[in-house]
C-alpha cells in the first residue's frame, strides 16, 4: 500500500470519527450538534433567513418560469399600475 492511500484512509477515519462523535457525543447533556444549533439560532435571526430563503425560492421560481415558457408568449410585466402612471406623467411633459 502506498502512503497515499494510507493518508487518506488515516484522513477518512478521522472525518468519520469526527462525525460520529458531533452527532451522537454527549457534552452537558447535549451532543455537540445540537449544541451548535442553539448557538446558530441565537446568531442569526430566523425571520431574516426566512426572509432571504423565500426571496431566493421566489427568484428561482421566476427563473424556472422564464426558462420553461415558449417563445411565443409575451414578457411577463412587472412594473405596478402607480409606476406605469409615473413614467407616463414624465413623458407627457417632455412633450
């Protein structure tokens, strides 16, 4: 066997290992995934992920959209009534 594969046989242990004792060690009563769950929950404010997370769902759903449709079907507008007026207005006054 050459040491290459020795190393990473040794390194692949180790991870397991590694993994193992995160989710299933017991440290105060807890193991130590759960551990760092709590301390992420306290860091991040959920509503601010759920917030970013339905953002990125909404985006891929447009994305997935654009994609899917057939050529011939019109742009999808996204412009709202007020900003339609809005442009509207400043071209009725350049004229």
């Amino acid at each position: 066997m050459s040491m290459g594969a020795l190393k990473f046989i040794v390194w692949t242990v180790c991870a397991v290992g590694l993994g193992i004792f995160l989710s299933s060690g017991n440290v105060d009563g807890r193991t130590p995934l759960q551990h760092m769950e709590r301390a992420w929950k306290r860091a991040v404010k959920p509503d601010t992920m759920d917030r970013m997370k339905d953002g990125l769902e909404d985006a891929y759903e447009d994305a997935k959209g654009a994609v899917s449709r057939s050529t011939d079907a019109a742009p999808r507008e996204r412009i709202t009534a007020e900003d339609r007026a809005a442009v509207d207005r400043i071209i009725a006054k350049k004229k």
